[in-house]
C-alpha cells in the first residue's frame, strides 16, 4: 500500500465524485523531487474522455499551488 493511496481516494471520491470537478491532476513534491503524481476526472466529460497526464503539462487545466512551511518543534 502507497503512503498516497489516501489522497488519490480522497480526490476520486470528493474532489472528482462529490464536488463534480471534471478533472483533478494533483502532485507533490519535495526538494523538486517528484514524490507522487494521481489524475482522476475528464478533459471532456460530456464525452468520457479522461484527463492526461499531458493535458496537465501543456497548460490545458488551470491550477494552484499549495505550500506548507517545515514543522516547528
């Protein structure tokens, strides 16, 4: 089991099933290292065609970025 399986069920289940988001690319990284990478969703709902890892890269979805500082003690 992934130490990311609880976000990509969180995403399929809320973001892309509750929350009716077409389509959802999310990717987390550390010290530009990429530690994980999930899709779920559509490029085009209407005709069932699933959001690509490329659609994402080239600028097709619009996107955020969310950082957190480092932990204090």
């Amino acid at each position: 089991m992934n130490r990311f399986d609880r976000v990509a069920a969180y995403m399929e289940k809320t973001v892309c099933g509750e929350h009716h988001v077409p389509g959802c690319d999310i990717l987390i990284y550390r010290d530009h290292d990429l530690l994980y990478r999930h899709i779920c969703g559509y490029s085009d709902r209407e005709a069932q065609i699933p959001l690509t890892e490329n659609q994402g890269t080239h600028g097709i979805v619009r996107y955020a970025a969310v950082g957190r500082g480092k932990a204090r003690p």
